[in-house]
C-alpha cells in the first residue's frame, strides 16, 4: 500500500531506481514488493520571478509505521535519489501518514 509521487525527477531516472528503491522499502516495512505504488508526477516549479527546474520532491504516503522505519525510509529514498542524480542533488521527502480507516480498496477501508 504504500504509495510514492515523485516530483521533479525525469522518467528514466525514476525507472532506473525504482526496483531497488521498492526491494529496500519493502525489506524496511515488511509490506510486499507487489503492495508499492509509484508514481511520476509531472510539475512546473515556479520559483520566482520565473519558472524554474526545482528539485527532487518525493511524498510517501503510508499507515504510520513510527519514527524511526519513517525515518530510515526518508533516508533510503533520498540515497535512492542521489545515486541516480548525483550526490549534490537536494532531495525533499514529504511523509504523510493515512489511517486506516480514510483507506479504502474496493470500497472497504482497512479500519
């Protein structure tokens, strides 16, 4: 189930890394590889007075699995990242928990 929307990173990129990033996050977590979705967000960084290239942004969106696994899943996302990008690459990770019973699959939430 967890869910992540990545911002400002080129497809290519983000296919590169994706099956070792999930494989990490699923390791970390616990949740199936098969339970991961990810998605490329396409976006346009306003930085003003102009459009600019912005950064990497990546939101996780999961059940609350403590401070610490979100912790070291920012990190792991981040590492991610910055092995495709380069080391220098500022990389944003936004976590934002669900509860379970705000999650529905096929019309059931999971509460």
């Amino acid at each position: 189930m967890p869910h992540l929307r990545f911002r400002g990173i080129a497809t290519e990129p983000l296919a590169q890394l994706a099956p070792a990033l999930v494989q990490q996050l699923s390791e970390l977590t616990g949740a199936p590889v098969a339970h991961f979705t990810l998605e490329r967000v396409h976006t346009e960084f306003i930085i003003a007075p102009a459009p600019g290239t912005g950064y990497p942004f990546v939101e996780l969106l999961w059940f609350d699995r403590g401070q610490a696994v979100q912790d070291a899943a920012a990190k792991l996302i981040t590492a991610a990242v910055q092995a495709e990008l380069g080391a220098q690459t500022e990389v944003a990770v936004v976590v934002l928990p669900l509860t379970r019973t705000a999650y529905y699959d096929n019309g059931q939430h999971y509460g």
